[in-house]
C-alpha cells in the first residue's frame, strides 16, 4: 500500500511516529517514479520507494531534500513523514505555495539528499534519475524500487508503478546449471536450471535467451515448483515450440525472471567460446565454475568422472593472501617443487568451504620446475566461482577429477587462524609463517624491509543501526608500528555513489583508530543490507580492488567488530566501542 503520500510536499496524514524502528538514513529509499510534463491533479511530481528488508523499519524523510539538475532548486519534505518498507511517497514539487518549488524540464534530473545537507553540488545524491526527453506519461522503476527506468503505462501517484504488464515476478536463487549447445540426439539443445534455495520457487513464465536478445523461450505456465535443490532442464531449439532457437558454438544462455518482457536485469548467464565435446556444466551445482562434463545429465546432477585430471604431485600451496592487496584481492599462489614441468589445467583451488570451487584456466601455460603461479580466487568477474579467504580458513589444492571435496583428497592444503599483516608463505624451513611482503607469483619474502602504507589500515568497527551519540559509524584501525597517513582514501558503502574523501594529511598512529562518522560527516548512512570499503586514495570505487572491506546482511545489536583489533575475525559486539578497543 502506498504510505503518506503527499500533494505539494504537505503531509495529507500527520501522526504520531510509528511504533517501530524508525531511521533517518536514506540508504533503502529509491526514486521511483517522476512526472515532468505536469499532470493535470499533481503537476510534476518524484515519487520515492522504500526497498528496506525489515518489515518494521521506518525511514523519517523529515527535512530531506527533493531537487532536480539545478543545485538552487530545493524542496523539503515536511516533518513527520515516514515511509515503511514496501511502500510509496509521492511529492509535488512545482507547488507555487511550497518555498523552493521547482518544474521539471524535459531534459532534467530528480535527485535525494539527505536532510541538512548544504551544498548540492559537491554533495552525492543518495538516488537519483535523469532523462533526455519528457515521456508520454512517466519514467518508473520496472520492478519498484529495485529495477531499470522505462516509460510507464500510466501514472501511479503513490502507488505500485503500472506497465501495463504483469508484475515482474522473483525467481533469486535460480542459476543456470548446464547447457547442450550441439544438440543431443534425444532433447536438442536445452539449458538446465538449479534452486540453490532452501524453498520451492514458481519459475512460470522465466525468460531464456541466447545472446540475441529476439530468441526468447518463455517457461510454460504448467511447469511444477521447482523444489529446493531441484534440477530442470528445457529445450529451446524444439521446432514445436513458439519462439525456439539454437545456441551456437561461440553463443551464450541468459535467464530473466517471469514477466521481464523488456529484458531489464539478468537473473544468471553464462557465455562460452566453443561447443563443448559433451556439455558445459558447474562444478558445484548452482555454485562452481564452468567446465566441461563427462556425461549429459539432462534435468540430473553434473558429472565430471570423466575430467582429464594430470598428476599434481610436488605442487604445493606456497602463499596466499587472505586479506585481500588492493592490487590482486585474494589470492593462492602454487609452486612446483619438482624437477619436471605439471600441466595445471582445470585443477582445483578452495578454501576451507566445499561448495567453493576454483578451477584453473585450461590455456594455464605448464608449471615449470620449481617455478610459482598466482591466481586471484575472489575476483568478481569469476561470478559464481569467486570466493574470498577468511580470518581463519585454507588454502586446498585438489586434482581436476576431484568431484566431492569432502571425500577427495588435497593435493596440498594450507591453514590459518587469523589473518597475516601481509600474506602467509611457505619459509626456509617448510613452515607456513607471515611474510614481510606479499610476494604475488614470485619468491617469498621473508627478509625486506618495508614502509608500512594504508595497506596495513583495516576496517575495525561497524555501526550501521546508528547510535545515540554518533549515528552510523566505521572504525579504522592501523595494525602497523609507525604512523600513517590516510589522506585521499575513500570509504564508501555498498553503493558507489555513497562515498567519503578523508581529507589530506590526516593521519592514524601506531595501533590506533579513526572513525567517520557517516551520517553526520560523509553524507549518507549504513543500511540493514550493505557493505564498507576503503580504498587507497586515487581509486575508483567499484572498479578498483579495496584496501579492506566488509559487508552484512543484517543489522548487529550493537556494531560488528573484529575480536581481535585489526585482524580478528568478525563478531557482534553488543557494546560498540567508538574510537577505543573492541
């Protein structure tokens, strides 16, 4: 339902607060919907969208601030003005009786801030929307809050945005498991999908495509539930079939979900350069990375008995890096320690999850004798394969027919408890100890002297549900001995738009911390589902590799914080500690 919709920015139900949680941060609000050309009730007004979790939380929009591409034009959302989740609010921004009224133009922009902030233009906006052209009725979000703007069917003050379509329906947890791209004698070519839910999910009506997006095969609206860990696989080249299409030798499979007849988000892909000599599978149902199969398994589990699998023998785990270098993220670095070449080709790197599966590139070049190879393990172009190292965790090795990795065997493993400074390598002595300096595919370092820099500063603390004192809040600690400065670096969360430039010349002690206060200082608050990155100063947020990061799924009951101070593992702390030790 839609909640306190308001014409001209004043408030039609006044009240008291909710009774639940209520926030001011602005993290899960989204602009929804925008009318530029004036209708004929509202004139031009910005419809905004709560896309929060918790069902209880409210978002006090008191004081925050409407604009469009001019950084003069302001429009104040009246006090008291509270947004649930899953609802809608509406607001007249044109109104001649509303101080800072602005229209908006046909090549315009609506833009959020938070409530107080003072200079628009050097101010990233916590959502914003832009056209070139008025549209014939108005710009939404198609599904609400979440997905791509396209031109509506009707406008929908305060309301669920209508397209004239079926709701676009959520089919999260769905993957593509297997793909027939040369045509078996029995089912054609066909792709197979994965529930790696723990519920059944209603895929009636889910979109598959080629890589032409004018192939679609649409799910029957007969096809059963598809059960928690169930299989299903469709044939799309069946000439009975409306819509069928073949997939070609270099071609790929794409799944939407039910009703995205514009194609707007792609629920899981998956693209390959050749037919495969039987199909192309994941290692890890729902999970692992792509490889070739052994046997077709039509609507079954992969089977992969069949992989060529050459002798790793002598192949040792010699460092890993598991708390992410800002140049190479996390990664496991393999030597050979015999006196021969070893082909590496689709052997195996996890961690200590079974479900975490990495498989070295075919086109690898051999491991020549004695030589290292370094292979980032949670770079996010991996999709599903990706996966990062943790606090306490290993580094596992295993053969390329290794199909359970809890029964197989490793090749070679090596384990820790708390993360290292730098990385963890294999010494002199055989032993697995912190090194001096990440040596990424080259010698351990165990003797260098190195100046410590911001990589040696990590996330400490996290408060997200915001305290009485502080509000949100991220702690940084410098696990270092000297003192280093961290001007120029950038700590954003989950959304590259929310970011913070710690000014120059600002510095953290030995074994000590600094806190940015994330409401009141950098602009935008910490969410129930979100993320903290930092970055070293020059980077690019959402393209380069952070310094540190963390992200949850929930809000603590207190703050998340490290159990030991800069490298300890991740815990709820039900008593933040500001500024001072966990």
């Amino acid at each position: 339902m839609a909640a306190t919709a308001a014409a001209a920015c004043a408030v039609l139900a006044v009240g008291v607060a909710p009774a639940s949680a209520v926030t001011t941060r602005l993290t899960d609000v989204k602009i929804n919907e925008v009318e530029s050309n004036g209708d004929a009730v509202h004139g031009d007004w910005i419809e905004l969208y709560n896309t929060g979790r918790v069902v209880n939380d409210e978002v006090d929009l008191s004081g925050v601030i409407l604009s469009d591409s001019d950084n003069t034009h302001r429009v104040l959302i009246p006090a008291r003005t509270f947004l649930g989740v899953g609802e809608w609010a509406a607001f007249r921004v044109d109104d001649p009786a509303v101080s800072g009224n602005f229209g908006l133009g046909a090549a315009d922009s609506a833009r959020l801030f938070p409530a107080g902030t003072v200079n628009l233009g050097s101010t990233t906006p916590a959502d914003s929307y832009s056209w070139t052209a008025h549209a014939a009725t108005t710009y939404g979000r198609n599904p609400d809050g979440t997905g791509t703007f396209q031109t509506t069917a009707a406008a929908t003050f305060g309301d669920a945005n209508d397209f004239g379509l079926p709701s676009i329906g959520n089919i999260t947890g769905i993957k593509l498991n297997e793909v027939e791209s040369n045509g078996d004698a029995t089912n054609g070519d066909w792709a197979e999908l994965y529930n790696t839910t723990g519920s059944a999910i209603n895929i009636d009506g889910a979109i598959i495509t080629d890589s032409d997006p004018a192939h679609q095969f649409v799910i029957p609206s007969s096809t059963p539930d598809l059960p928690a860990g169930g299989y299903v696989a469709f044939r799309v080249d069946d000439p009975a079939v409306a819509g069928n299409f073949g997939l070609g030798a270099a071609d790929a499979v794409k799944l939407y979900a039910p009703n995205d007849v514009t194609l707007s988000r792609v629920v899981d892909q998956v693209t390959w350069s050749s037919h495969a000599t039987i199909t192309w599978g994941r290692t890890v149902a729902g999970a692992g990375s792509w490889a070739q199969t052994s046997v077709s398994t039509f609507g079954a589990v992969n089977q992969f008995s069949g992989v060529t699998a050459p002798n790793l023998t002598g192949v040792v785990v010699n460092e890993a890096e598991s708390h992410g270098d800002d140049t190479n993220g996390d990664w496991i670095e393999l030597k050979n320690t015999t006196g021969t070449r070893v082909n590496l080709d689709d052997a195996i790197l996890s961690d200590n999850d079974n479900s975490h599966v990495f498989r070295i590139p075919a086109a690898t070049p051999d491991l020549a004798a004695g030589a290292v190879a370094a292979f980032r393990v949670d770079d996010p172009a991996l999709g599903d394969g990706q996966f990062g190292l943790g606090d306490a965790d290993s580094a596992r090795l295993f053969r390329a027919d290794a199909v359970d990795l809890a029964a197989a065997p490793a090749v070679s493993r090596q384990s820790w408890s708390t993360h290292a400074l730098q990385t963890l390598g294999l010494n002199g002595s055989g032993v697995f100890a912190a090194t001096n300096k990440g040596t990424f595919a080259a010698a351990n370092d165990f003797t260098s002297t190195v100046t410590p820099d911001i990589s040696y500063v990590v996330l400490n603390e996290v408060v997200s549900t915001g305290d009485v004192t502080n509000g949100d809040w991220v702690e940084l600690y410098n696990t270092s001995g000297v003192t280093i400065d961290i001007g120029g670096a950038i700590i954003a969360d989950s959304t590259n738009a929310n970011t913070y430039t710690i000014p120059a010349r600002t510095t953290i002690a030995a074994g000590r911390t600094f806190v940015l206060r994330t409401e009141a200082t950098a602009g935008f608050g910490l969410g129930s589902d979100d993320a903290v990155r930092l970055y070293r100063a020059g980077g690019t947020v959402g393209t380069s590799i952070p310094v540190d990061h963390f992200e949850w799924s929930q809000h603590a009951a207190g703050s998340y914080a490290r159990q030991s101070s800069g490298l300890g593992i991740w815990t709820v702390d039900a008593t933040p500690s500001y500024d001072a030790a966990n």
